[in-house]
C-alpha cells in the first residue's frame, strides 16, 4: 500500500508563499508574500512498509518527532 506523509498545520507555522515573479530583482524584499493559512507540508510518497515504519523513517530523514506525521493511503 502507498501512503503520502504529511505535516499537518498544527505542526506548521510561519509558513509564506511567494506569488509574485521568481524573476524579481530583489523577490526576497517584495510585497508578493502571503502567509499560508493552513499549510500541510509533503514529505514524501512511501509504499510497502508499515505506518510505524514509515514514521521512523520520515522522522529519522527530516530530525523530527514521529508523532507530528499524517499518513493518507493512496491506491495503486
């Protein structure tokens, strides 16, 4: 079974999008900034393990508590 791993946005903050032109002079300084609501951050795709594994796995790659991980299970 596949599953995509997410970070909620109970585990998320002071996200931002940049919308404007990645072309900008100076993009780093620009009004094109919003913050992000509600964001929910994609780890990865991770198929043929179990959820603790994957936990584990995603947990060990970013240095992060397993605890804070949302696993949604996708089809074939």
């Amino acid at each position: 079974m596949k599953r995509i791993v997410v970070i909620e946005s109970d585990y998320a903050r002071d996200t931002q999008i940049f919308s404007g032109n990645p072309n900008e002079e100076d993009y780093i300084e620009s009004d094109s900034w919003y913050d992000v609501k509600y964001p929910n951050l994609y780890i990865g795709i991770f198929e043929g393990i179990d959820e603790n594994e994957i936990r584990k796995k995603a947990a060990k790659d970013l240095g992060v508590h397993e605890g804070i991980f949302t696993l949604y299970e996708i089809g074939n």
